[in-house]
C-alpha cells in the first residue's frame, strides 16, 4: 500500500476516533482487558488499576498487572494473590499464591473488609499455629505445614476450639484464631474459590449482555452490548493492512 494512501487513510480513522459520538459510535471506556494473552478477563466490576476511569470502577474490585503481566487481586492487610480465573456468570474468583505456600499469607488472610467470601463448601474454621522445635514434633500426633517447616522447626496448626486438649503444650504459639478453610493450611490446595454477593451480575452475564454503573449512581444496570460502527470496523481492518505492510516510520 502506498504510504501516502496508509497516512491518509490512518488520519481519516483517527478524525473517526475523535468524533466518534457524532457517527454513532461511543467509545466504551469501560471495556474489558487483560494483563496478558490468555489471562483472565478483566470487566465490571472489576477494573484494572491505571486503565479503567473512575466510573467503571466498583469499590473492592481492583485487579492490577504484575511486571510479568500475570492478575493479581490485593486484599486487605496487603494480602496479595494471583488471578486464575473469574466466571462472571457464578460471580466467583479463583486465586492462588504465586509462591506456591499459600500458608505463609493465612495470617492476613481476612475478607472482613472485602466484598468476597469464601466459596460454598469451603467453610473457614479457627485455627491457632505453633512453632516446634524438631525434637518436640511428634508426626504421629500433628500435622506440619512443609512449606512453612524446615529441618530445625515445624509448624503446626490446631483447630481452636480443641487447643486445650490436642495444643503442642511445649510448643509456643504463633498466632491463633485465624478463620480460615482447613484446606487453605496444607499445601495441597493452593488455589481456591471466592465468592461476592454484590454487585448482583450474574442473570446479565448469562443473557450475554453488559453489567455497568447507572449513570453516577452506585446503583447497576444491564444493558445489550453495543456491536461496533461499521465505519470503526472497516477502519481496524485498514489500519491492521496498514500495520502488517508498512513500516510505522515509514510513515
């Protein structure tokens, strides 16, 4: 293509791009995105940190992109996890570790002050943990966590409520009361499931239409997702021929 023609046709398209609302077609700045090829969809209400403006975004979903573009969901208490997947249809998260020892987080593990809960079936119990020393350990008795353990110590975690008859009494207490699912304290399980009630999008997501803000209300509305103009269309088509034959310098 003639490189005159590729910077006609790329300034007509970005004319197009500016006035958008007057030929019909209005720029959704709340689109959906994602940290990587392949990686988890990230729309409302999730919002990406630094990308989605202030109107998309609903309180306690901020996701953000690592330097290695892999989600991550930060709780309270600085608590961060990766991103596996989101299902917006069942509104649930599932999130992992990136180390691989998702125990050396329970302490902060808290979702009090988010808008997730644990998943059904992953009801949290109290749990009180223990340092112990090697040659006070008795395997037959507790269970370690190995990742949180090494040659010279293990670490054990007890269910509260029977502390005071099952407690490593040699053994000094860490933390305890952490309300936590007993899956979460091995390392077997190193992702799992969150859940949050509101905002309530999973009846739109199924119908295949668009979850959003109302207006500038807290309020949500379901809307049918708006197909592109023709016009915006033919103009992505031209400016890929334009990308893939030209040399942007050459411009």
């Amino acid at each position: 293509m003639d490189n005159s023609l590729s910077l006609c046709i790329f300034l007509f398209c970005l004319l197009l791009l500016v006035n958008a609302k007057e030929f019909g077609a209005e720029l959704d700045e709340c689109k959906e995105t994602w940290c990587k090829h392949h990686g988890p969809t990230i729309r409302f209400p999730f919002w990406l940190k630094d990308h989605h403006p202030e109107h998309c975004r609903y309180p306690g979903f901020e996701l953000s992109c690592t330097e290695d573009k892999d989600t991550m969901l930060e709780l309270p208490r600085a608590l961060k996890l990766f991103v596996k997947h989101i299902n917006y249809t069942a509104q649930q998260i599932d999130v992992y570790d990136p180390v691989g020892c998702l125990p050396r987080q329970i302490e902060n593990l808290t979702l009090t002050a988010s808008p997730f809960q644990f998943a059904y079936l992953y009801s949290p119990y109290n749990y009180t943990f223990f340092n112990c020393s090697s040659d006070k350990y008795d395997p037959d008795e507790w269970s370690s966590i190995p990742c949180l353990s090494n040659d010279g110590y293990k670490i054990v975690a007890v269910d509260s409520d029977d502390q005071a008859y099952f407690a490593p009494q040699s053994c000094p207490k860490i933390y305890g009361s952490i309300s936590v699912p007993s899956s979460l304290i091995s390392d077997y399980a190193n992702d799992f499931p969150l859940n949050w009630s509101k905002p309530i999008c999973g009846n739109c997501e199924a119908e295949g239409k668009k979850c959003g803000m109302k207006g500038n209300t807290s309020e949500t509305q379901c809307s049918p997702i708006k197909k592109q103009h023709t016009g915006m269309l033919v103009c992505n088509y031209l400016i890929s021929s334009i990308y893939f034959t030209v040399d942007p310098l050459e411009l």
